[in-house]
C-alpha cells in the first residue's frame, strides 16, 4: 500500500496532472491532499473535480476555508484577496459547500494529516523551526503527521530533542514522531519550480520526495488570460 500526499494543490492543472501520473509510474495505489486544493491559479474548478474523483481523505486549507465563506478578507496579502474573490466566483455553491464541510485533521491508516499545525489548526500558522514543530508535536498522536502550507519540504523528527532538515527519503522508525511537509504540488517555493509531492510505503515506512517538471507556461497562459495578478503568474517560473 502507498500513498501519494497532495500539498497545497492550489489551481494548478498541469502541475496536478503531472503530479498523478509520476504517481501512477511509482505504484500509488492511494492518495490524500493536504488541502488549499484552490486559491492562486486559474483552475480552481478543475483541480476541485480531480482531487473529488480520487475519493481520498482532504483536509481544510487556509485558502479553501475563505473561498469556501463568504467573509471579508481582512489581513490577507492583497494578492491572495484578490484571488480568492476571483475563485469564490468560478466555484459553484456546491462546489464551496464541500470546501466548507473539510475538516481540518484527520487521521488516515497509521498517520494524521493537516494543512498547518495540529497545536492550533483553525489558526493558519507556519511551522517552519523546531519551536513551532514542537508545539505541534505535543499533538500529534501518531507516529507520523503531514502538513503543508509553507509549501516548503522540510522534515521534522523528534526523539528526546526536535532535529530538522530537508531531505529526500525519511525512513520512520517506530518510537520517535515525525512532522513532515510535503511541498507544494501547484506554487512551489523553495527555489524549484518542479511541482511537489510525497509517497509514503505502508510495507517498508518509507516518506520520499518527489519533483515532478511541467509545462507552466499553459499554467502562466491561464492566469494572465484569467486577469489574475501577474506576479502570480510569474513566481512559477522561479518556484517562489
Ligand atoms: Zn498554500
């Protein structure tokens, strides 16, 4: 059995479907997303269906909770704003719905999924030092947690102390936690503009790091004829 984990999707078809057919090639026989499945790029409605027909377990994103709502969009980055006014417009009511209905944990065979952090989920923080990790951690009550948001890969283990560091495969051991970000599969930001994504082996407890490369510049095509900000646009040819 193994798993694909989707992070921060965020309207990005062509990276998506890159993403699953890599998944396909590796023998992904299951799959679950990290949610902000929306938000950012110009195809929120087809990337919404994708993840849907998986039927897999989804969790609430930052940018699904707000496109799911219809509260005003105080302290958000004005780009971000703009977007999700734009995406709230291109969803169906039922479409929203669902995002709505998404929790914001959920645990899946022997591990526990999440957009942000387990200590305080509804509040969108970023886990991006072994503090925040920890605060986490006291939480987590499996072995193994995925979260997503920064849309950073970064992994956390903890033993009698907190150790980070990215990495590329992560072999869990039995009796030590791990707080695991999967990247983003649709606005990386970590300098690679290859999309994101993660396979965990069941058999074998084997997390691994996958870069898949796409063709963004249809992706750039849709959100510069969508109207969309541009520096939306332009932040995937870098991934930043
Ligand atoms: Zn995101």
């Amino acid at each position: 059995m193994k798993y694909a984990i989707l992070g921060d999707i965020h309207a990005n078809f062509e990276a998506l479907q890159a993403v699953l057919a890599d998944a396909r090639k590796n023998g992904v026989t299951h799959y679950v997303s990290l949610g902000d499945i929306v938000g950012y790029n110009a195809s929120p409605v087809e990337c919404l269906e994708t993840v849907r027909e998986l039927n897999c377990p989804v969790v609430r994103g930052n940018h699904d909770h707000y496109c799911a709502g219809d509260d005003k969009l105080e302290g958000f980055h004005p780009v971000a704003a703009d977007v999700v006014d734009w995406t709230r417009r291109q969803l169906s009511r039922e479409q929203r719905d669902f995002l709505g209905s998404l929790k914001y944990v959920t645990r899946v065979e022997t591990f526990t999924i999440v957009h942000s952090t387990l200590d305080t989920p509804e509040m969108w923080g970023y886990v991006l030092d072994k503090l925040e990790a920890d605060a986490s951690f006291a939480y987590q009550s499996t072995s193994l947690c995925f979260y997503g948001h920064t849309h950073v890969p970064l992994a956390f283990e903890k033993t009698d102390r907190v150790r980070s560091g990215f990495y590329s495969k992560v072999k869990i051991t039995l009796g030590r936690k791990y707080f695991i970000n999967v990247g983003s599969v649709g606005q990386p930001r970590d300098g690679d503009p290859r999309a994101a994504y993660v396979t965990f082996d069941l058999i074998n407890n084997l997390v691994e790091l996958h870069r898949v490369p796409y063709d963004f510049r249809i992706t750039q095509k849709k959100i510069r004829d969508a109207g969309l900000p541009d520096r939306v646009a332009s932040r995937l040819a870098v991934g930043r």
